[in-house]
C-alpha cells in the first residue's frame, strides 16, 4: 500500500504547484454556485451539472477551506489517484486475478502517464470520483457474489447512484454487475433482480438526460451525438491506450499460452469496451481524451500486471531478473514522459490565463473586451472572478455589447 501510494505521488507530485488550467476557474465557479446545501435545487435542475453533483459539492468544500488555490484542489485529485489505485490492487481478493496481478496493476496504475488529465486537471475530478464510485461498488459486489448477501448488494446499489451523480459514465456499472454475476454466481438468482432494479434507474437518468437535450450544453454544442461512429472510436481509443506496453503485455501473455492469461485478457478487453462505450459518442475527436480513460484504464493496468507476474513466475532466475527489468524501464519511460513533455504542456496550457491575469492587475477597473484569445472568453471572465474578485460583467466577449464607452481590448493569439 505505501509503494503505491508512493509511486503515485511520486509521479504527480511536480505538477501539484502549477496555476489551474483555464477549465479549471469553472469548476471552481460551478461550486460557489452549486455547491452549497441551499443551492442543491438548482443544481438538481441542471440537466449536465446534476450529473457531476459530487464533485461540484467536494470542489465548494474545498473552495471554502482553502480558496481558490490551485495546489488544493488538484491534492484532491492526486488524493482520490492514490485511493483509486489501492482499489486496483484491492481486486486481488478477486481469485480470479489474485494478489500476484493485481499488487502490480495497482503499481502501474499510480505511474501511468495515458490518463494523466484526470489527476492533473483540477476540472476533470468528476473522472477520478466516478472511478471511485465504481470501484467501491465493484469491491462490494464481488463480496455480495462470495458470501450471498444482499446487504453488500445494497451497497453497491448506493455506489452506482453516487456514480451516476459523478458522471455519466457511471450507468455502466450494472453491465459490469452483470458480467461478474455471470462468471461468479448465476446460479444465485437475487442479484438478477438488483440489477434490473438498477437498470431501471439508468434508463430513467438516460431519459431525464436526452427529455432535456434542447438545454443540455454537450448534446448542442457539437461534444456528443448519437449519431457518431462510436465502434471505430471505441477501436481506435483501445488501440491507442494499449500503446506501447499494453500491447508488448499482450504479447508476453500469448506467448505464455496459458489458460490464465486468457481470462485475463478476455476480462480486461471486455471491461475497457463496456466503460470506454459512453464517451466513444464524441464528434471533436476520432479519439477518447485521455481523461476519458480513466477507468477503461483498470484493464489495461491488469494486462501489464499479469505479463509482470507471469513472467516473475517462469522458471529460472533470468526470466525473474527480466521481469523486474521490465518493470523498470516502464516505471522510467512513464515518468519521464510525465516530467518532460507533459508537463512542459500544462505550463504552456496555463499561460494564457496567467497571462490575462497579469494583464488585468497592470490595468485600471475599466472593463476588458477579450477579442482573440486560444480560449473562449468564458474561461478568461472566470478567471478574473475567482483570482482578483473582479464582477462577471468585468470580461465581455468579442460580440457582446458594452454599456459603458469605455473599454480595454485585449488580444492573445498565442496557441498553446
């Protein structure tokens, strides 16, 4: 447990003092707004953000202990990172993954460098929450499954309604409740009502989501269609996300020709299409972003963790020094990817608004006319609320109309 909370705290740990990214100023806006007990109304009103109500209510929390300090609130995602990545490893008691996968997976799992968004990006706390939801409920439901009990399916019940209120993609969980059930106990027929049960509550979420697309931003503003080509999305995504040692891992497996392996693969292959599946519906990308691998990436954290555990396994030291060695030159090119390219990428994606910021403070308290910018001016009008105090009507976009004469123009065409 202490190695890998290390190694995740570790490998995130230089980025803990960089400014917020500029999507990072509306999710802290997103909590003074909805975040306390008395604005929960119209949070629930909302047909996108009462999908992301943990977070928003955790951001608040932390908004009023600590302000809008940037090194707070991404602790709280590195926080949630470790507690996850002990939940990667805890699915050893799973005897169908066993410790021998899953204590490595879990290792692999803090270090990896393919979905570093959700830690490092502050707005992308809803991916690490329902992560967690997930997980817990997973946890909860393999023990319902070992000893036949319905109070641990309850529990699980309750994970899958924090996960729904985390993110959307939280509706996957009976589909993975399913699929356990099947391999573990379907002669116990109780959990087939449980999962109907919860089901029934993802087709109502659905409905409540698409009865209100005419107000909903992500079905409107070209993010999300139902009509996208999500198989190729989903195809592409998992090849990439394997790449390259998820890939060299499958090989090690095959290799091996090993009935084990096989169930591992099949396993983690069928857990990344199931929650890959509701963010394939993107139209700006022919891809998922990487935060969006966030819990698809438990599979491919199990395939790197069986490869190291079957090859440590192998007769003869060689292949046991092999695999350590192995383990190494992962550990280094993950970090060194995260500690050089990547973050060279969020110091650049933070500039503009630092720089806008600066901007500002050199000023008077006339009002500034954002009119070229590499972000949209939203995230610059939310940036001098929540860092100086200044009003919304403070920052104007290019096309709307001020009142007052005068104005400052303010011009970035920098690309990040």
């Amino acid at each position: 447990m202490l190695l890998i909370v290390a190694v995740a705290v570790i490998a995130y740990l230089p980025f803990m003092e960089l400014p917020f990214l500029s999507d990072s100023y509306l999710q802290v806006y997103l909590g003074r707004k909805y975040g306390p007990m008395e604005q929960w109304n119209q949070l629930a009103s909302d047909v996108l953000y009462r999908c992301r109500a943990t977070s928003i209510v955790l951001t608040h929390l932390v908004d009023q202990l600590a302000g809008p300090d940037p090194m707070m609130h991404r602790g709280l995602n590195l926080l949630l990172h470790c507690l996850n990545s002990l939940l990667v490893a805890g699915l050893g008691f799973w005897k169908r993954i066993g410790w021998g996968v899953a204590i490595p997976a879990g290792v692999f799992f803090g270090f990896s460098e393919g979905h570093q968004e959700a830690v490092i990006w502050a707005a992308a706390l809803p991916e690490v929450l329902v992560f967690f939801f997930v997980l817990v409920g997973i946890h909860a439901w393999l023990q319902a499954l070992k000893v036949r009990s319905r109070g641990w399916m309850v529990v699980s019940a309750g994970c899958y309604l924090l996960a729904l209120l985390s993110k959307e993609s939280g509706i996957v969980l009976p589909a993975l409740f399913a699929g356990l059930w099947w391999w573990e106990a379907r002669k116990w027929k109780a959990p087939i009502v449980a999962i109907g049960l919860m089901g029934v509550v993802g087709g109502f979420y659905a409905l409540g989501i698409f009865e209100a697309s005419a107000s909903h931003l992500h079905l409107n503003d070209g993010t999300f269609s139902a009509g996208a080509p999500f198989l190729g999305v989903v195809v592409k995504s998992t090849f990439r996300m394997l790449i390259p040692w998820g890939w060299v891992s499958v090989a090690i497996l095959l290799a091996l020709k090993r009935r084990e392996n096989r169930a591992i693969l099949t396993m983690s292959l069928v857990w990344i299409g199931i929650t890959l599946l509701p963010y394939s519906f993107l139209t700006y990308m022919d891809r998922v972003p990487s935060r969006h691998t966030y819990l698809a990436s438990v599979g491919m954290a199990m395939v790197v963790g069986a490869a190291f555990w079957r090859v440590r396994l192998e007769a003869g030291e060689h292949r046991r020094v092999l695999a350590w060695m192995l383990a190494a030159v992962i550990c280094g090119q993950s970090l060194y990817y995260l500690w050089t390219k990547k973050l060279d990428q969020y110091v650049r994606r933070a500039e503009p608004t630092e720089k806008f910021l600066q901007f500002v403070q050199g000023g008077d308290a006339t009002p500034i006319q954002i009119r070229c910018a590499p972000y949209g001016y939203e995230a610059f009008r939310y940036a001098a609320l929540i860092r100086l105090g200044k009003p919304a009507e403070f920052v104007v976009g290019p096309d709307e109309v001020l009142k007052t004469v005068e104005i400052r123009p303010y011009c970035d065409p920098s690309k990040p």
